[in-house]
C-alpha cells in the first residue's frame, strides 16, 4: 500500500502526511447495513388477510348484536333509593273515621264513578253516532259514484305529519317584557 | 308426481285464506306514531290515557304505548342590565307515544279530529310516520358495537347502519 502511495504523492509531501492518510475511499461510505430489497407481497395475499379481518369484526359485531340494547330509563317512572330505603319510615298510622265520615265518602265515590260512566256512555255515543253518519255518508257515495267512493276510501297522505300546538289556559299578555335570559339542555348525555 | 296449489279462483296459486289476511279497505301504510309532549307530568300522562281510549273507541289497532325519556333543559334568568342570574329553573319535557296500526283511510281524519278535540292544556301533539330514529332515542348507545361497524366501515366502504348518525 504505501508503495503504491509513494508511487503518487511526491517525496517532499511524504512526510507531511500521516500513516493514517493512506486509506483513501473512492466509494461513499455506509454506516448500516445496506437497505434490504422490498419484497412483494401476493395481492392474493393481501386481499385474504384483508377477508379474516372483516369477518373477525363481522364476528364481534354480530356477537354484540346477541343481547337487546338497553333501554334509557325513564326518570319520572322511577322512586329514588333514597325513598326506597324510608319507605318503612314513611308509613303512618291512619286514625280511625267516624262512620258518617266514612259513609259520605263512600256515597261521594259512587256518585263520581256515576258521572264518570254517564260521560264515558255519551262520549262513546257521540263517537258512534260519528262513525255512523260517516258510514251512511261513505254508502250513499258508492251508490252515486263508486268512483268518488275509492277516492274517499284511499288513505290521504297528506294528513301526516300533523302538530297540534299546545293550548294555553290565559292568553298571552299584552305589553309583557320577556327578562333576558338562558336555556340550557342538560339532558343525560349517553355519548362522550 | 304433485299437482300445483291451484285456488278455487283457479287463478292464482296463492292459498284462498291469504286473501283474509289484507285489510278489507285501504289502509295507511306502516306504523303512526301520536306522540304528546308536555311540561306537567300528571296532565301529559291522563292525555295519554284519554288518547288510548279514543284508539279503542274508533277500533284502531293500537301497536304499542311507550314512554320516551324525558329532555330536562336548565332556564336561567338575568337581573336587568346584566348578566348575573336572578333565577334558575329547571324544566323536563315529558314525552308519552301512542302507536297505531292499519289505519283506515277514511278514519284517521277522524282520530286526529278527535285527539285535537279532547287535548288537555300545555300537551303538544306531533302524529307522523314511525320511524328507527324513534327506537334510537329511547336505547342506551352501544359505544363498542358502533366502533366495531364504524372499522368494518372503513374496510369495506359501505355503510352498515344508515340510520346512524355521523359522529
């Protein structure tokens, strides 16, 4: 090596440079292990691979499916614990009625569930004697004109969707000046 | 060898006893929902109540009565000139649901006519179509199975549930 070192650099450079000079690179220099070729995958491959994961998720989802979801409960039919646990406490001892006491309220119940039956009979007349007329009126159309009977027949679509606003008890009042304010939903949130 | 299912219409190899089975006037297609929303419990609760009569009394089909959660909303107050709360309230809207099925075509003019008559104070009523999004409301959301069908989703690039909304 250093012959052939010699060889180039001339003799009044020699001893300028050290030993370690000698070792010239042409070629650039890798510090890791030279980058291994890509190999290919078989798209047969790939597309089974991809397969075994739908059906592994296809699997967990209808595994999922199995039991009902649940219902949200319903807040207003519920008794606290709280109150579950005083139920017991809560209990209270009636005092005893005097008889005239309890007949009158057994008179007033019977008259109640009179009048409540009286309007229950009317309501269910005026309601037939409704479906009646309607009845009679649907049957003298079929006779005029069975044409316009299938018409009346059909359902009409444009009925629903239908909202009927809530009825207020008072008016609104006049001149009132609405405060300034905020409203906020603070239902249950079930997502996070 | 077996001879084919012929009616005695001759017609049709559909079995006689089918033809029952339709209703025998026209008839609104799928389920309707009256649904009656309204701040004070008790009175939303007997208006459902009285709703359920009338479907008895017109001879509807009633499919199902439901509860749906409440939506309860915080309303505060200002003082005058400022933002400082004066006053808090909290209001829950109560919902009841009455479902009815097969209904006339003649009758439901009817039925709503006589919902509109009988409505008690401060209940609102919406009758419309029913829906998946009105099961949804009522069901605890599975986080895990939707995570689950949102990945299947992303693999497959069809969407799983249509009715789900977009997170």
């Amino acid at each position: 090596m250093l012959s052939l070192f010699s060889r180039y650099v001339p003799s009044c450079y020699r001893n300028l440079l050290p030993n370690g000079a000698c070792n010239i690179h042409t070629s650039s220099q890798l510090w890791a292990e030279p980058m291994r070729k890509r190999r290919r995958m078989d798209p047969a491959l790939l597309k089974m691979r991809e397969q075994r994961k739908i059906r592994k998720l296809e699997k967990g989802i209808r595994q999922l499916k199995k039991h009902a979801k649940k219902m949200k409960p319903i807040d207003e039919m519920e008794v606290s614990p709280k109150l579950q646990r005083e139920l017991a406490d809560r209990k209270r001892q009636l005092p005893d009625l005097p008889p005239n006491i309890v007949s009158f309220r057994q008179d007033l119940i019977r008259v109640w569930s009179r009048v409540q039956s009286a309007y229950y009979k009317d309501e269910t007349k005026i309601i037939s004697a409704m479906l009646h007329c309607q009845n009679a009126a649907l049957e003298d159309l079929k006779e005029a004109d069975p044409g316009l009977y299938d018409a009346a027949m059909q359902p009409d679509l444009s009925l629903i969707p239908f909202k009927i606003d809530a009825v207020t008890e008072t008016p609104p009042l006049k001149n009132y000046q609405p405060p300034d304010g905020k409203y906020t939903e603070t239902t249950k949130k079930w997502r996070p | 060898s077996s001879s084919p299912v012929v009616s005695s219409s001759g017609s049709s190899v559909d079995p006689d006893y089918l033809k029952l089975l339709k209703p025998p006037v026209p008839v609104h297609e799928g389920l309707i929902n009256v649904q009656l929303k309204g701040y004070d419990f008790p009175v939303l609760e007997r208006q459902a109540r009285r709703v359920l009569k009338l479907v008895s009394k017109l001879n509807l089909t009633l499919s199902e009565a439901w509860p749906t959660p409440l939506r309860s909303f915080r309303v505060q107050t200002f003082k005058p000139q400022s933002t400082t709360v004066d006053k808090s309230y909290d209001l829950p809207i109560y919902e009841r649901n009455v479902q009815i099925a097969m209904v006339p075509g003649f009758l439901l003019g009817t039925f709503i006519d006589l919902v509109q008559k009988n409505l008690a104070v401060g209940v609102t009523v919406n009758i419309h179509l029913h829906g998946p999004e009105h099961l949804e409301i009522r069901q605890i959301p599975d986080l895990e199975l939707e995570a689950l069908e949102r990945q299947l989703e992303e693999l497959t690039g069809t969407p799983i549930n249509p009715h789900q909304k977009k997170l």
